[in-house]
C-alpha cells in the first residue's frame, strides 16, 4: 500500500500543478510539506501514516508547524533579495 500512496497524484496548491505523495513527503528538504495533512486527510488518514513513518522530530516539527503571516513573509523576501544584490 505504501507504494499506491507514494505514487497518488493530487493538484499542489502551492505549485499548481498535479504532484505525487512522495514530493509532499520531502517538499521542504528532509521534511514534509507543511500542508501535507490539510492536502492528502481527505484521501487516506496521513496523519497516521506520518505518526508511523517519520522520525519523532519530523513529525513534531509537522505537528507544531505555524505558517508566518503574509507580511513577514514578503519582508523575509524583499530582504534575502536585496542581500543577493
């Protein structure tokens, strides 16, 4: 089963375009996507399968994961692009 679930395919949000599970799981380097639940609970219960698949830090880190705000966001942005300058 772990293979079906690696190879489903769902429309990414943040990309636009069709991705498989097994992007999700390493979309932020060694960790999973931070919106990996709210996109795949619909389909299978992810939240487990992350509980039984990932190290305990992967997961608390999926856990106790909270987005920044837009604004911070866009000065993060603006300020790593004036430091490539």
């Amino acid at each position: 089963m772990k293979q079906d679930i690696n190879n489903k395919l769902i429309r990414c949000p943040r990309l636009g375009d069709e991705i498989p599970f097994a992007y999700c799981l390493r979309e932020a380097g060694d960790f999973p996507c931070a919106r990996i639940v709210s996109c795949w609970m619909i389909f299978f219960d992810v939240e487990n399968f992350l509980k039984e698949n990932l190290e305990p830090k992967k997961w608390e880190r999926v856990v106790n994961f909270q987005p920044k705000n837009k604004i911070t966001s866009l000065i993060e942005f603006i300020e790593a692009a004036k430091a490539k300058k």
